[in-house]
C-alpha cells in the first residue's frame, strides 16, 4: 500500500484508540473546594436520596465495607469509619460532597477512597485508572441521603 494511502488509515487507527481510552480528568465536572466543603452541586441539580440510600447498601459502592448505619437489611456492617446515622447533623451538603469527592483533602492519611478523582492517586488498579469510582450523578444521590440522616 503507498505510504500516502496509509496514512489515512493510521489516523483512523489513533483516533479509534484515543476514543477507547478511559477518560481522565476532563471528563469530571470541575468544583470548587471552598474551606472544607465544596458547596455547589456537581450536577448543578439536587441527587436523589432514595438511589442514594441503595448505593450506600449494596457492596460495590464500597460504603458499608468500612462504615456502618440505619441499614438493617445488612447484616454485616463495616466499624472502621464512623457510623453514618447522624450525617446530616454532623456535616453540611458541602462538607459531605468533598468527603465523598476527596477525602484525603481533609486528612492526607485517609484511608477512605477519593471517590470522584483521578489524578495524584497511587495504588489504583489498572481497570480503575483514569476514571473515578462514582459518577457525579452517584456522588450527589449519595449526598442528597446523606444529609437525611439526622438521628
């Protein structure tokens, strides 16, 4: 094939690559950490709490490895992290949203996951890299149920 035929074809192929790529960076919707909150939503709307609640209970979200909370249909519950009953009176909307988004902004030794971050990250697993763990949808049901929690 000559070489000016080829080169279309090798473009195609990069692009083709570059598309299957996992997203990085700007594929997060960008925020502003302001103290210890980050006070605007990331969706620009209100989560919602009932898939909030269903995110937190089932095991992939890892919520329930490490915390524990009015979740009775779990049987086993993680005592590593502190109880999520009582969230909503502990922490503002903000303060959830970047503890959910960046934990290790707060406490560098954390050993909770940055659940909406993809850059300056060690120890993540080839399947992982380049993507955050929740979507902002996700981050935002999570916290639209976390600030119901007031007892």
């Amino acid at each position: 094939m000559p070489l000016a035929r080829s080169a279309p074809i090798a473009l195609l192929a990069i692009a083709s690559l570059a598309a299957c790529s996992p997203a990085g960076a700007e594929g997060l919707q960008p925020y502003t950490i302001v103290g210890d909150a980050i006070p605007v939503s990331l969706t620009g709307t209100n989560g919602d709490a009932t898939r909030g609640r269903a995110l937190i209970v089932e095991r992939s979200s890892t919520c329930i490895l490490c915390h524990s909370g009015p979740f009775p249909e779990q049987a086993f519950q993680g005592d590593l992290a502190p109880n999520l009953a009582g969230s909503g009176n502990r922490w503002s909307e903000g303060q959830l949203r970047l503890r959910l988004v960046d934990a290790a902004h707060l406490n560098p030794a954390t050993i909770m996951p940055s659940y909406y971050r993809v850059d300056g990250l060690s120890r993540v697993g080839n399947a992982w890299r380049g993507k955050p763990i929740l979507s902002a949808e996700q981050i935002e049901d999570i916290v639209a149920y976390l600030v119901t929690l007031r007892d």
